[in-house]
C-alpha cells in the first residue's frame, strides 16, 4: 500500500507588513499588549483588490508543484482549507484549478478554520493510501485583513490575525518508513459558537425581532445582513478567547500524545513540533507542558500572526527553509480552533 509524503511545499505571504504600532491608528491598542498576550509584533495583509484567498494560493502552489519537480498538470486532486474563500459559494479549489489550467480535476474545498489544513492533509492521505490518486495539491490559504473589525470593538480579534498562503504537493511514494504515519481528527461543537463569524448565514433569521413572514427583497435582506446584525458587529468574527484558550491548551497536548502513542513514539522521538500558530503563550504552554526543549518546537507568529489554515503549512515550509526539516525526521503537525476542532499528523520526512 502506498503512503503519502510531502514531496514539494511552498509558502506565500503579501508584501505589506503591518506592525502593532501601524494598528493604533485604528484601535486602542499597544504594541506592548499585543506581545505580551500574543507573542505578535508584525503581521502581513493582502493587497485590497490584487490579491485574494485564491491569488496568494496560487503563488505558493507554484513554489511546491516545482520543488515537487512535476507540473500543474500532473496534479490529481486539490484540497483547499480555508475560512476566508474568494466566494460564499463556490469554494477556491476550483478557482485554483482554473487559475493554474489544470486538468478537469477533482477540488474539494475544506472548513475547519484552524485545524482546516491538517484535516485537509488527512483527506488527501486517504486517496493516496487507496491508490486513487498519485499527486495532490493540499492548500492552506486566508485573507482575513478583508473581514475583521478594526474598531477597538474588534481589537481582541483583529490583532490576531494575517494573510498568507501554504501549500504542499501531497505524493505516493512506496518508499518504507517515508511519509505520513498517522492523522488525528476531533470535533466538539458544543461550543461553536464561542468562535465564530454568524453571518452571512441561514440561522439568521434568530436574530431578527419578528419572524421573517414573507420572501419580499426587504425581507430576505433582513434576514441576511440587516443594520442591527451589523450594529452588533455579526458580520465579523467573535471569540471568547479565555474559554478558546482554556481548551487549546487541553487539546493540543492530548492530540499530540494520542498521535504519538498511535506510533509508539514519545516525545522525545519528535524533531520538531509545528503547532498551528494561534497564539505564542498556547504555543509556550504546550511546549512547558510535553517538556519539549526550544529546538523540537517552530514558531512564527511573531512574524505572520495567526493564519488560520495558513499557518503550519507556512511554518512548515519556513522551518524546511531553514534546514530546520531534514530526511527522516520525526515532524508532528497539531491544530487546534473554531468549532471547536483539533487535529494532528504525524510525518517521516
Ligand atoms: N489591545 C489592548 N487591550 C485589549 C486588546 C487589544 N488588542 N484586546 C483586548 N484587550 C483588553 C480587553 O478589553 C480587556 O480589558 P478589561 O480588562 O479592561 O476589560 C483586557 O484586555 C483583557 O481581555 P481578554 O480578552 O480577557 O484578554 P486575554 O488575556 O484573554 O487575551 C487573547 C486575549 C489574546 C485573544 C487570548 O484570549 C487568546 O489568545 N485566546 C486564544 C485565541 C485562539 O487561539 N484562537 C483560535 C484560533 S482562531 C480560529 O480558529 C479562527
């Protein structure tokens, strides 16, 4: 049976920094507060109209496609994690094939927020394994500067987050002891809405005074973004970061273990841990709490901020970048975020 390794992997964030001093200009915020609760001290957004979830998923799937030393047209499949997409409907795989003239292939798009690319690379994994599919594009990508609320209303979110796209071309490969060992997928959504962006959405009409009673213009625009909805700030993300902190520390470290126990592995076997980059402390926590010394664990927020489904496949490719990823070292891949969901894979390069 085949197994999947990672035979090309590519990063690519805007060329637009913006730092904690440059948010002031919009919130009541610090530089200070932003490092010491968050560990971020710059982030990247996107150009305004040039560049989309799907454009910046294009350059890095360009990087990984070459590394992988095959061409667009040889890829078999995309999976496409993001929670920002170009379109409500449809999703940025197919935008990714139309943009790169690939063949009439398979796109499946991915919503697991920040847990999202490791969902999507367990996906791919599975056609591999099944020998359905030999090359796959498994894609990481947001553009949250476009959707965030840059009034101090918004400051405990906004703060957070950047733009940036990951990808990597997903292999078969016979090769023993090569490629992804095992993935580790969870869902409790019990509390979905402590993280979450409410609108535009189909549960809408909750939050109107009167039941929407007729489908009138008037009406369907009510129930879909009305002035109170935005007066309530709805159509931009909430957090409850004290309770999604809470929990990112309890699963973070169980899925870790549970990946490694899976293999008979303990942590010291891994050469490097790369978490989803929610939130350095979450990070630091996580390390404190498997005793995993400074060189087994990547970390790059301070640099991006929190990418969402960007962010380990950016960490990734930056931590191969620097000699940091070598042939057959043990890498652990963990996420943790809205929905809640959590995940993890382990991988022999
Ligand atoms: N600048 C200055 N002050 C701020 C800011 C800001 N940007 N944001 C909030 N504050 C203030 C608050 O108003 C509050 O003030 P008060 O005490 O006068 O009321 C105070 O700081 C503390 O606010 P908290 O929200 O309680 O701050 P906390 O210590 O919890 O830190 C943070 C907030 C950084 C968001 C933290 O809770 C966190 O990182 N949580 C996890 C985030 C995460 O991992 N999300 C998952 C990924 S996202 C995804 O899946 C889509």
């Amino acid at each position: 049976m085949p197994t999947s390794k990672i035979a090309g992997i590519g990063l690519y964030v805007p060329e637009n920094t913006v730092t904690n001093e440059d948010l002031k200009k919009y919130m009541d915020t610090s530089d200070e507060w932003i490092q010491e609760r968050t560990g971020i001290r710059e982030r990247r957004y996107a150009h305004r109209t040039d560049e989309t979830t799907t454009t910046m998923a294009v350059e890095a799937s360009k990087i990984a496609i070459e590394r992988a030393g095959i061409t667009a047209q040889d890829i078999d499949f995309i999976v496409f994690a993001t929670l920002s997409p170009d379109y409500y409907f449809p999703g940025c795989g197919v935008l990714v094939q139309r943009a790169m003239q690939m063949k009439e292939i398979g796109a499946l798009d991915i919503r697991n927020q920040c847990s999202g690319f490791v969902y999507a690379l367990s996906v791919a994994d599975q056609f591999i394994k099944t020998g359905m599919y030999k090359n796959i594009l498994v894609i990481g990508s947001e553009k949250h500067s476009f959707g965030l609320d840059f009034s101090t209303r918004g400051r405990n979110i906004s703060v957070i987050f950047g733009d940036g796209a990951g990808a990597v071309v997903l292999q078969a490969t016979e090769k023993e002891g090569q490629g992804i060992m095992s993935t580790h997928l969870h869902s409790d959504g019990q509390s979905a809405e402590l993280l979450a962006m409410y609108n535009p959405g189909t549960h809408a009409n909750h939050w109107v005074k009167e039941p929407v009673a007729d489908y009138t213009e008037a009406a369907i625009g009510e129930m879909f973004m009305s002035k109170e909805m935005m007066d309530k700030a709805q159509n931009f993300p909430f957090m409850d970061g004290q309770a999604v902190f809470k929990k990112a520390i309890i699963k973070f470290p169980e899925v870790i273990i549970e990946a490694l126990t899976k293999n008979g592995l303990s942590t010291t076997d891994i050469n490097l841990l790369i978490p989803h980059q929610a939130n350095l402390r979450i990070s630091q926590f996580v390390q404190q709490k498997l005793a995993l010394r400074n060189d087994q664990v990547f970390n790059n927020i301070q640099q991006f901020g929190n990418t969402t489904a960007a962010s380990i496949p950016i960490a990734l490719c930056q931590a191969w970048q620097e000699g940091k990823v070598k042939e057959g070292d043990l890498i652990c891949l963990a996420a943790f975020g809205s929905g809640f969901t959590w995940a993890s894979a382990l991988i022999r390069w």
